[in-house]
C-alpha cells in the first residue's frame, strides 16, 4: 500500500510510522503535533486530512465493558481538579486549538501507576524558637519531641530548660548543630519521616546554658584598674578616713586581700590588709599606705592574695559562712582565743572566742564580729589571749581548787564533767580525760556566768560551778608583794574579768587596778587595791560578781570624737535605723541620730552620748527609730 501526495511517492516508512502514531495515541502516552514536516515540503495537517483514520474522543458517560476500569487517583488538595474515565484517561475540558480552525486538541495524560499521599507540610516559622518563647508553635514542637522520646515532660507551650534540653538531643542525633533553637533547618528535620528517636539516652537538663564565646582566664598578676587615682603626697593609715580611704579599700578587695564593704573608715582591719600586700609586693610592711604602696597597689602588676586578711564594713555572726570567717578564725588562732578548724564556718566555737575577745579588750561582748571588733582584732594595741592563757598555771591552786585545761586527766575532771553533765552543758563521756567536748562545756558554763570564757577551769570558775565558800583566813597583799598567792590572785581576778595582764605573781600597778575594780563592784570598803582578808574572802567565794555582770561605765562621746567607740556607737544606731552610715567619725549625722535616739528614748536630747545615753543604746529595751 502506498500513497502519493503533489507527485511525489511516500514509501511504506511513512505508512508504517503512522501506524506506530496511531497505537501510541491510542495507549495514552503520546500527544500528535500540530505539524508535520517531511522532507523539504510542509504539510499543515487538519481535522480533514489526517493520512490515517481517527478516534473521536469518548463521552464521559460511555461504559466499555471490554476493558476493566482502572482506580481513579485522588485529586491533589490545591491543585486543578482532573476528571478521569473509566480507562485512567483525562477528559477534563478540551484545550482551545491556537490554530482556530474549530478543531480541539484534547490532551491525553496517562493516569500515575502508584501515586504517594503527600506529607503533612511543615509550618513554616517566622523566626527560631528558642528558650523563653511560648504558644501553639513551641506546643507542636513540644509534641513532637514526646514523640520521638526526647521530651518527658509536658507540651505546655513554654520553652523552658527541659524543651531546649530535647532540642539540642536532638539535634545531636540527627547530625544537626546542637543550639537549642528551632530554625526551619530543625523544625523540618523534627516532622520529617526519618528523624531519628531517641534511643533511651537520659536527657540532661542545663539550667543555665554556657554562651559560645569562652571566658577570659582569670589574671592572677596582673589585674588592671579602670582608673588610677592620683597618690602623690597621699599617706592614708589608722585614723583616716574619706573617699580616699574608700577607694584604697575597694581595690584591696578585689584583690582578695580585705572582705566585706568599703566604709571609707582606716581602722585594724584596713591596716592589715595593707600590711598583707605590702608584704606581698616586697614593700615595707608598715601598714601605711603611702605614694609608693599606693602605686603599686593601682598598678596593673599587683598581685593578688592568696587569702584574706581581715574584713571591713560587714558584721560577721553565728550562721555565716566564708572567706571573711576564715579570715576571723585565723586571727583569733594567731591571738589563741580559737582553737578550732578555720574552715570558715561561724559556728558556736567562734562565737565564743569572739566573745572571749571583746571582754578582754573592752568591747560589747555580744559574740557579734563588727566594725568595731574587725578592727580592734587587727590593731597592735591589743590584748591577746597568749599574753593571759599561755602560762604555767600549775601552780595556782586558791582555795584547794587547781586549773584544769585541755590536757588534765583524773578524778578532778571526772568531777568536773559530772557536774557540767548534771547542768546541762556536757553530754560526753565521764571519763577524766579533758578534750575537746569538755573544753565546749566549761566555755559555755564560763559564758553563762560571765567569766572569762577560755575553756580553762580555774578556781574560780569551779567555785561558781561548785557553789563553794572559803573560810580561810588570807594574809594581806599588795603592790610590791610576790610569789604563788600573788599568782592565784591574779588568776582569780582574770576569770571574773578585772585582770588582762601576764600572771607572773607580781603584784605590780596592774593588779593594784584590778583588786580596786573588784572591790568597787563587790561594794568592798576601802577602795584602795590593797588584797586584804576582806576582800580575798568574797573573791574566793562563788558570789564574787564579775566585772561584765555590773553596769559598765561608758566614756562620753561628743561631735568630734573618733576610734573604735564612735564605730561602736554608729552601728548600734544603724541598727536601730538611726543612721545611714559607719564613718568612725561624730560627725553632724551622727549627732542628728544620737538627738532622736535620744528624744525617742526619753532621754534629754543635747546629741551627745553620755553614760545615760550609751547605757540605754546598748541595752536590750533600746527603742528603735519608727
């Protein structure tokens, strides 16, 4: 079979590609062009003049039962809907032909074999998730955590620390950057169908999440000030006070050598502090902090301290713990009134030797480590507990009753921890061996009955524990005497808290002053520090009265004064809310706080803190400002 068309012969090479068209067009997958080109001749192929036969397509009604239909696929949500037969064809509305002729081209899509139901979409986020946003989006992503076993907790919509804890085990295990933010890059990984679970790993929580820019080491040589303040011709030391002062006191604390808040006042603790880095430096340790210490000190090559030396503007007490403790503790262990660990926790053993302290160098014993006491502990001009407790005491038995201390074994301490255990300050073993607990339980019995409170059981501390009398007669002493009975009666005068000097059995000035304080507080007559039968019979006896269990004298303070008494003043009156401020100074403040103490106590308010007033400023119905 062969056709002709303007002369010209078209071999069977043409009949059979129409043939090979015509089945394509009829399985589905082939679309016929709207021309033809063959050769050098063009040949516009219409509705009229197709070379081979044709099908009209079909109705969508038409049934043909010849051929089993095929599953209709499901239309794509958003996307054209497409209308298929019963043969997978699409007969959606014919295309308009171009060429305008009339004719339609319909176009034939072949139906997909198997098509896949898409994903659930991911939502897409404005910005990244992260620790602190909260709402319905943190919630899906909460969700969907729990389900891949990252998150146990709740989906509460709150990006908290558990939630950014789940994220960042996510991100680990599927290969992500571990920031604990949900970008698009997470959030896609998170609902896709191969995020990887968690296999059972415990999910630790971080309440604080480390930033990524690393610290700076710390400088141990070298730190370096903000600004230098100008130290020519500045000499600071005891007594001074100001900004200066304060300035030279916040450095050292940064330095680590002093603890607590500048209060702009030079006492003992600031001058300790100073003496340390001055010793630390190589300078002359004078505790003077004059232009080359000052420089030196504003310098960026100061060095740092090891430990704290003493502390300023802070009131240390039972309970409180730290660097400003331990440095309490030592001090006291340097000056023997401690015997315990300086482990920097303030516990009863430090109170007590705190206490001990203050009745020796005539400070308000209220076992409180103030400004007053921080700085008299420093100074030079102290009593220390060595030059009282750290001496041969063998000797002294007045009365029949010998010193016991820390060390001493027998009957004597086996009777001494009975008795201490029948009042309720021991709770140890009787077993005559003086240690440690036994040293706690005569320091408590000591506090309570206001002796010198030094662990130490001396005579007169075992009259009081005992309830014993003498009925000895005494031959007089006085100053010039020397020899044991001087030394028992030093010891004695020591325990009630009249004597502070060594007890080397020489009745010197020293003991003459204490016997008259006795005297005058145990309505003694005369008043003349002579050691007499009269007088030897009550200190011998358990009604002695201490010196701290009579009303103290106080000197008076006025606009002007300075030292450790005006501090001692000014916190009292801070506390009660009198006064902003410790100066070390009675300054105008000062004596505005000192006339409205006065006026709220009922006290004549002339603002200058006689007896009267100290006496009700120390006391415990003091009232405090409204």
């Amino acid at each position: 079979m062969k056709f002709e068309f303007n002369g010209k012969r078209v071999g069977k090479g043409l009949a059979l590609a129409g043939a090979i068209a015509l089945c394509l067009t009829l399985s589905g997958c082939y679309i016929p062009p709207d021309e033809i080109s063959a050769g050098t001749t063009n040949m516009t192929v219409g509705s009229n003049n197709i070379p081979f036969p044709t099908f009209d397509p079909l109705p969508t009604d038409t049934q043909v039962p010849t051929q089993a239909p095929t599953k209709e696929p499901a239309n794509v949500p958003g996307q054209p809907t497409i209308n298929w037969d019963d043969w997978g064809t699409n007969v959606s509305t014919p295309t308009p032909n171009p060429n305008g002729n009339g004719g339609a081209i319909v176009v034939v899509t072949q139906q997909p074999t198997n098509t896949p139901q898409p994903a659930t979409p991911t939502p897409a986020l404005t910005t990244s998730l992260k620790k602190g946003a909260s709402g319905a989006e943190v919630r899906q992503v909460q969700s969907r955590l729990k389900e891949l076993g990252y998150l146990s907790g709740s989906a509460d919509g709150d990006f908290g620390d558990a939630t950014e804890a789940a994220v960042i085990a996510f991100q680990k295990a599927n290969g992500l950057t571990a920031d604990g933010k949900v970008g698009s890059q997470t959030l896609s990984k998170l609902n896709s169908n191969n995020a990887v679970p968690n296999n059972g790993n415990s999910i630790a929580v971080v309440t604080q999440k480390p930033t990524n820019t690393p610290k700076k080491p710390t400088v141990t040589n070298s730190p370096r000030p903000t600004n230098t303040p100008k130290v020519d011709n500045v000499y600071l030391e005891i007594g001074s006070s100001g900004s200066k002062v304060k300035t030279l006191q916040q450095r050292l604390i940064s330095l680590g050598y002093l603890a607590g808040t500048a209060d702009g006042s030079y006492g003992g603790a600031t001058q300790a502090a100073v003496k340390a880095f001055q010793d630390r430096m190589g300078l002359w340790a004078d505790g003077v902090a004059g232009p080359d210490t000052l420089q030196k000190l504003y310098s960026s090559s100061a060095k740092k301290a090891s430990t704290v030396a003493s502390v300023v503007g802070q009131t240390l007490e039972e309970g409180m713990n730290g660097s400003g403790v331990r440095a309490l503790q030592k001090r006291l262990k340097e000056l023997n009134y401690y015997s315990g660990t300086v482990d920097g926790d303030f516990g009863s053993g430090t109170k007590t030797a705190v206490i001990a302290f203050q009745r020796n160098n005539g400070l308000k014993a209220d076992g409180k480590a103030g400004t007053a006491t921080m700085n008299k502990l420093f100074e030079e001009d102290l009593v220390k507990e060595s030059e009282v407790n750290d001496q041969d005491t063998s000797n002294i038995s007045s009365t029949g009753y010998v010193v016991l201390e820390e060390g001493s074994e027998g009957d004597a301490v086996r009777k001494l921890q009975k008795a201490l255990k029948n009042m309720g300050y021991y709770s140890g073993t009787v077993d005559g061996s003086y240690g440690s607990g036994t040293v706690s339980a005569v320091m408590a019995f000591q506090r309570q009955n206001d002796l010198t409170v030094d662990g130490k059981a001396g005579p007169a501390t075992q009259r009081v524990l005992y309830g014993t009398g003498t009925s000895i007669s005494y031959s007089t002493l006085r100053e010039g005497d020397s020899g044991s009975a001087v030394r028992n009666l030093q010891h004695t005068l020591y325990e009630l808290g009249y004597y502070d000097g060594k007890i080397d059995g020489d009745y010197g000035q020293t003991t003459k002053d204490a016997v008259r304080a006795f005297q005058i507080q145990n309505n003694l007559s005369p008043v003349d520090g002579v050691a007499g039968n009269k007088t030897q019979q009550k200190l011998y006896s358990s009604s002695a009265k201490a010196a701290t269990s009579a009303t103290t004298e106080f000197d008076t303070l006025r606009p002007g004064s300075k030292g450790s008494a005006v501090i001692e003043l000014q916190e009292a009156l801070v506390q009660l809310g009198y006064l902003a401020e410790v100066t070390g100074v009675y300054d105008d403040s000062t004596t505005a706080a000192v006339k409205a103490f006065q006026r709220k106590n009922g006290i004549g308010a002339d603002g200058v803190a006689g007896n009267q007033t100290l006496q009700k400023l120390y006391s415990n119905n003091a009232k405090p400002s409204d």
